[in-house]
C-alpha cells in the first residue's frame, strides 16, 4: 500500500510540471513580443511595459494555481 501512495505522490509533481509549461511558454512569447514592440516603436515603452507586466502577473497567476491544486488534491 506505500508503493501506491509514492506513485500518487509522484505524479502530482509530474502534473503540476505539465501544468507548468503553458505559463512558461506565454511568459516567453509576452516578453519576447514586448521587446519586439519596443523596438518598433520606442514612443510607447510606457504603456507596451505596463501591458507587458500586467500579461506576466496573470501568466505566472496560472502556474500558482497549478502548484497549489496539485499540493490540493494530493490524496
């Protein structure tokens, strides 16, 4: 019966490293299309920084969650 309570154990790490890979991937195309927008046009770094921040906020939000419900539902 330990056997199968290490087995839960492991795969809610491998969930929540699935689940990881979304905000990962977005906050790289966030920050990757931001650079990209400022370099085209340098006038609004402002507000291009603040969509920038704001897009990374909920982004990194998701992978919270993500590690909060696998630590939730581990049974």
């Amino acid at each position: 019966m330990s056997v199968l309570a290490d087995v839960t154990g492991n795969l809610g790490s491998i969930g929540y490293g699935l689940a990881a890979i979304g905000p990962g991937i977005g906050i790289g195309i966030i920050f990757g299309q931001g650079v990209q927008a400022i370099a085209r046009q340098p006038e609004a770094y402002g507000l291009i920084r603040q969509n920038m921040i704001l897009g990374f906020v909920f982004a990194e939000a998701l992978a919270l969650i993500g590690i909060a419900l696998a630590f939730a539902f581990r049974a």
